[in-house]
C-alpha cells in the first residue's frame, strides 16, 4: 500500500498516525505541495478532489482521511483502534464524524486566517472571521472537554481513531491561535497523544 501525504496537511497526518500506530505495511509518497504536484494528471487520477492523502492499495484508490483511517484499521488483524463491537464503532464513528463537520472546520478557520493567509501573502486575518472561528472553537471545545472530563481517552479507557482524527485537527492549535489553553481535560488528553510514537514521528515532517 501507497499513502501519499504532506506533513503539513492535518488530514494527511491523521491518516499517516493510523498507519504508524498500526504498525502497518504502508509506504509513505511525498507530495509536494508548494510545487503542485496535487494538480498534476496523474496525481488527480487518483483523487480529483487534488487533496491529500489518497490510500492506493492495489487496484483499490481511496481518498477521505478518516475513511483511509478505518480501511487501515481493518485491513490490520487484532488491532485495538476501531472497534469491532456495534455500539463501540458507532461511537468512534460519532466521533469521526464530529470531528469532520464541527472541531476541524471550525479551528481551519483560525488556521487560514491567523496562520495560512500570512504565510502565502494573502493579506491580514479578517477579524470578522477570527472572531466567528474563535466562537466555533469554544463551542466546540466546551463540548470536548466536558466529555473527557471522565475519560482517559475519548471513547473510554483506550486509544482509538476518535483520538488519532481530533488530535490531528489540534495541531495546527498554536500557529492557528486557538484559544484551547483553558480546557483542563483536553489539554491533559492532547498530553496524552502527544506522547505517542505516531505523533512523535509525524511532527514537523518526520515521517516523511
């Protein structure tokens, strides 16, 4: 299996901690980004979306992060992160699934504004939007918190994709000036992940 990535893509590294913490046989490709290499025929023949990652598994193309996450879970026997139990999957899946349409969406905002925009010239962050960025994430962050308040880890007592999908959203959180500091319990469990071999490994680009 091929996982084509950029490490500074938070789904991409979403996608590549699964593979790392599964210790599965995946070959990470390096798409680059900055010279558009998203753009070019062959790569949109994989994905015509012109995003990373795409998961390339034989015959099988598969784009969608969290989709490539769970395909990856699968394929892995005895693996522990995606649940096989009915209830204990659709959790995890909620989970995804929040993670997708509010917490990412919401810190990409900040993310564009405070950090993406300066980088590639596009102007100054518009402080309407910063403000209706800011107001998502402590929305959202409020929610996350108050759940983790008794739990190790999101979904109970063990590590599972939930962790792996949400904590890739959490780290763009300083360059995008999230205002995430004051939330005890997921800053105590963003501790947690961040000690993990796969998150070690993808930071800053190391695993490429």
């Amino acid at each position: 299996m091929r996982l084509y990535h950029h490490p500074i893509s938070l789904n991409a590294r979403r996608a590549v901690m699964t593979a790392l913490q599964l210790d599965a046989a995946v070959e990470l490709v390096f798409v680059d980004l900055r010279a558009q290499e998203n753009l070019k025929p062959q790569f949109l023949q994989m994905n015509p979306n012109h995003r990373v990652p795409v998961l390339v598994d034989g015959d099988f193309q598969l784009w969608e992060s969290r989709a490539i996450m769970q395909y990856l879970a699968d394929k892995t026997p005895r693996q522990t992160i995606y649940p096989t139990d009915v209830r204990a999957r659709a959790d995890v899946n909620r989970w995804l699934f929040w993670c997708s349409q509010h917490f990412t969406p919401a810190i990409g905002i900040l993310n564009w504004e405070n950090f993406i925009k300066p980088m590639i010239g596009r102007g100054d962050p518009d402080p309407l939007e910063v403000k209706r960025g800011e107001t998502l994430v402590a929305e959202f962050a409020t929610v996350l918190d108050a759940h983790l308040a008794p739990r190790e880890w999101i979904c109970g007592s063990a590590l599972t994709l939930a962790d792996l999908s949400i904590a890739a959203a959490l780290g763009c959180a300083v360059a995008a000036k999230a205002p995430v500091a004051q939330y005890a319990n997921l800053q105590k469990w963003f501790g947690s992940v961040q000690r993990l071999e796969a998150w070690k490994k993808t930071q800053t680009g190391a695993a490429t």
